[in-house]
C-alpha cells in the first residue's frame, strides 16, 4: 500500500479521531476551568472568599457609584496578574487583599479567565475619536493631550484614543468609576501599587497633582466620558 | 554600487566597514528637515502655548491642521496607505524635540534636499511625508490638509528665529555605536524593551480598530522610501524617544541595535521602485544606513 502523500481511509479515520479526542480533552479543560471560574465568581470559595459579583455586578460590569471596578471583557492576564499581586501585597486592598490571598492559583487563573469572557459592554458605534479637547479642560487635556514638556504622555497613546485599553498590558479606563480611577494613580503616587509593567504609571501619576487625579478620572470615569452612548455614562450623544 | 550583503550565520551584522563610509554619506542621510550647515548657531525656542491659538477661520485651519497631526487616519485618511499617524513619530502633535517637530522644519523651508535633488518648499516636503512615511498618496500643494498643515506649522513657528538650526529640531544624531549594529542583540533588546507596545511581532497593537501602538514594519508601516527605514534615523529617534516617557534610558548601542533590527524587516514597496530592487538600492538607498537590498535571514530586502 502507497503510504505517500495520500492517506489511506483508516489513517484518516485514526488521525480524525486522534484531533476529535484532542479537541474534546482540551474543551473538556476549558469548560473545567470555566466551571471553577464561575463558581468562584457566583458562589465565592469554601475557604471564605465572597462572591465576586457581590462587588463587581452580575456581569462583572462594576459599580460606578460603589467605586467598584468593571472587570467583565478585561484580559485573563491583566486581571490574573492583579490577584497575584494582591495576593503577594505588591498591590494593597483592604478590599482584595485576603480574598486573593485564600484563592489557589488555579482558582486565580479560572476567575480571571471567565470574567474575561465576559462582554465588556461596549456599543461600536461610539469608537469614534474624541472632541479635542481645550488645555482649561484640564482631565480632557491630560488624556488626549498629556503634558510633554514634562515627558508626560496622553493616557489616550496607551489606553487608547477612547481609553478601550490595549492588549493585556493597558486596561480599560473608559468606563471604569472615576473614583477608582482617582484612588489607583493614587496609589501609585505612594507607592501601595506595583509599578507594573516598565514601571511606567509610577512615573506619571507621579507627575499628577491631586486636582489633575480627580480631573482626569472624572474624564474616563464621569459622564462626560468619550464614549458616548455609554450605558455607564449616560452622556448623550 | 556593487552589491552588499549582510553576513548571515545566526547573527547578522553591519560590517564595520559600513560604518566608515559613514561620514562621506552623511550629507545624504541625515534627517531632512533641519539644515545641514554645521556652522548655523543653535537656537533656543518654545512654540506657542495652545491657548494662544487664533480664532476664525485661520484659527479652525491651524487646528484641524493639528487634529490631521494626531487623528491622520480620520481627518486626512483619503491620502494614507497605512495605519499610521503623523503623531506615532511626531509626538505631541508635532511640538516634541526631536521628533522632527514642526516649528524647525517650517522655518528650514525652502532648502535644497537631496532626496529630492532640487530645492523643495515646505508644502513639497510634506507630501512626501504622506508619500512615504504614510504610505499614500501626496495632496495636492493647494488641498485643504496641507494647507491646514501649514496653518499649524506657521503658527507653531510663531516667533522663532531665523538663520540657524532651532534646538531639538530634526532627528537626535547619535554618535556611532561602540560595535556594529547587531540584529541578534537588536531583537532581544526589542523584546525587553519595545514589544511590550509595539508587538513580539513589530506590529503594533489596536483597541476599537483604532491603531495605538504603531506598527514598526510590514505591511501598515512606513515604506522603503521614508526617512524612518534609515538606521541612523531610526536610532536617533528611538534613542531620544523610545521607549515612550522612558527616552535617554536605552543606551547608544541599544538604540542602534534596535534601529536595525526594525529596519531589518520588510515593509511597503519604495514608491520610486524601478522594477529592480539592485537598481533602485544603487539610486536611492545607496547609503550605509539603508537596509534596503540586504539580504537577512535569507531573504533581501525590498523584494517583498
């Protein structure tokens, strides 16, 4: 029999059920880790860690008013990285901190990942860029301008022109409650925040006054937010 | 010229030799938009603050001029062939020091640029931004966004003095690097300190369909013909500049390194291709700088 290039129907046949198997352990795995996912996420753990959503919503879409932060649509590595740092103290909650601390790894990766899957929410008829702004609008300013002669960046050329976030590395902040916005540059300022990747936010939070904190997190965080239509704005279009 | 190649054996470098062509090349390589005189003075200047921008109608040209700056894709997308901005090298709506702001290269026109081989006026220049870092199509001199480009230029230079080179216009020019170039130490610097933006892969990244982090090479960058392909360009830019907030913190050898790492990549066709890549290396890349018509890791450049 020619076993070259053409295969023979048994081959076929083995090598069909070999990638069927394949496919099936890995669903399995997934729908495993998602199922641990959620019931984390629901249910909270035995070893006294609360349901996320308590806090964070039904559908992971936060609490603007609460200050709670969105995480449904985030990447599984940003948020899993968070309740690592939590769970080491590189990142200081009196929220967070013993929750994460009594989550096993595994339970930090399922979380992450099933809020990850989550929709984010997100209408994509409002990913137009933003109005310019005017330097007296001074969160609008910071955020879509940024303040070069001090090497301070526009949060929009990492996060985005509407503050979407990008890749893993730069969350969202569109969206997010301006008073959480307010408290992680915050934290940064004084050092309760890991500097997180090139240690970047450090560096610009640093170069932040306290009135230029609240300006531009009440620009992502506020209703006047640049995604318009936003559920969570309720700015009109 | 005859024929160059990059040794290939797991590392790929610039010969030395390269390297001491540099000077008589120099002239032809360096960045286009400040005067090449070494005798002009140096000039201090700051261009004027945003509140001071005019009202009118002058006023709404000089401030689409600078949202064409940062928005290219949206107020200017009918002549741009990739997915960059003006603002991915011109930071700060071209107000940053050597980012080829606009305020140095406004008053430095018109001069005779050897690219072109002629004298070429301000509005010239900047259709060859959209021709080549842009990767499109020139407007016409008269079209509304150069105009509006203008606009914000002049106002940008508002005051500046003539006769002399302005400080932080054009390109940082680095010294040469200790050793040669080197692709190999080029990627891994890349990786430490670039793809955390720009991609494992240099092609940046997007959020809502909009680009972020520009695209460093392949199809949505810059092409063969702009500036930026240059090494020398490339590592000044990348040393005074990159990574973001963070310029001045890579070394000289690390930005050089990087710079061809980049340029060691394909990208979008020369415009001025003659239909052979020899050819059109011996016309318009016959430089130490470009990569253009290199062979790396097997395959030479500019052949797509």
């Amino acid at each position: 029999m020619n076993h070259g290039p053409v295969q023979s129907p048994r081959r076929r046949t083995a090598k069909t059920l070999l990638c069927a198997s394949l496919l099936l352990a890995w669903t399995w795995a997934a729908a495993q880790t998602n199922d641990l996912g959620r019931a984390v996420a629901l249910n909270g753990t035995k070893t006294g860690v609360a349901a996320c959503i308590a806090c964070h919503g039904m559908q992971g879409e936060g609490d603007m008013i609460g200050g709670f932060p969105r995480i449904a649509g985030l990447s599984s590595t940003y948020i899993e990285a968070q309740l690592s740092a939590y769970a080491r103290g590189e990142r200081q909650s009196s929220l967070m901190q013993t929750p994460a601390e009594h989550l096993s790894a595994e339970e930090r990766q399922a979380v992450a990942q099933y809020f990850s899957q989550l929709p984010p929410y997100i209408p994509p008829q409002t990913l137009r860029d933003p109005e310019p702004a005017t330097p007296d609008n001074v969160g609008a300013w910071l955020a879509t301008r940024g303040r070069w002669k001090q090497g301070l960046a526009a949060c929009a050329q990492c996060h985005g022109a509407t503050g979407l976030g990008v890749g893993a590395a730069f969350p969202p902040l569109t969206g997010q409650a301006a008073s959480y916005l307010a408290l992680q540059l915050q934290s940064w300022k004084n050092g309760t925040r890991a500097p997180g990747p090139m240690a970047l936010m450090p560096q610009i939070a640093g170069k932040l006054s306290d009135s230029e904190i609240s300006a531009v997190a009440a620009y992502y965080g506020g209703p006047t937010a640049p995604l318009h239509n936003s559920p969570w704005s309720g700015a009109k279009p | 010229m005859s024929r160059r190649f990059v040794i290939i054996s797991g590392r790929v470098w610039l010969a030395a030799a390269l390297y001491s062509a540099a000077a008589a090349q120099a002239e032809t390589t360096q960045p286009a938009t400040v005067p090449s005189s070494a005798s002009s003075p140096t000039l201090a200047f700051k261009s004027p603050d945003e509140r001071s921008m005019p009202g009118g109608e002058y006023g709404k040209a000089i401030k689409l001029g600078e949202q064409i700056m940062l928005h290219t894709q949206t107020y200017a997308g009918r002549y741009v062939g990739n997915s960059l901005n003006c603002a991915s090298c011109h930071l700060d709506a071209g107000r940053q020091a050597y980012t080829s702001p606009l305020a140095a290269a406004y008053v430095s026109y018109p001069m005779y640029r050897s690219k072109n081989g002629r004298v070429i006026t301000f509005g010239e220049r900047l259709q060859d931004c959209f021709r080549y870092s842009m990767n499109g199509q020139a407007p016409a001199l008269n079209d509304p966004v150069l105009v509006a480009l203008e606009s914000y230029s002049v106002w940008l230079a508002k005051g500046a003095p003539m006769g002399g080179k302005l400080q932080g216009g054009g390109l940082l020019k680095l010294g040469k690097p200790a050793l040669a170039a080197d692709y190999v130490r080029g990627g891994q610097a890349y990786a430490q300190s670039c793809a955390l933006c720009h991609g494992p892969d240099g092609q940046g990244q997007s959020s809502g369909g909009k680009m972020v982090f520009p695209p460093l090479w392949g199809k949505q960058s810059f092409n063969w013909g702009a500036g930026m392909h240059n090494v020398d360009s490339a590592a000044g830019f990348i040393k005074a500049n990159m990574p973001l907030m963070r310029g001045n913190t890579l070394t000289d050898q690390q930005a050089w390194d990087i710079a061809l790492f980049m340029n060691s990549h394909e990208r979008p066709q020369d415009p001025r291709y003659t239909g052979s890549v020899q050819e059109t290396r011996r016309k318009y890349h016959d430089s130490p700088y470009s990569m253009y018509g290199m062979t790396v890791n097997g395959h030479v450049l500019g052949g797509n």
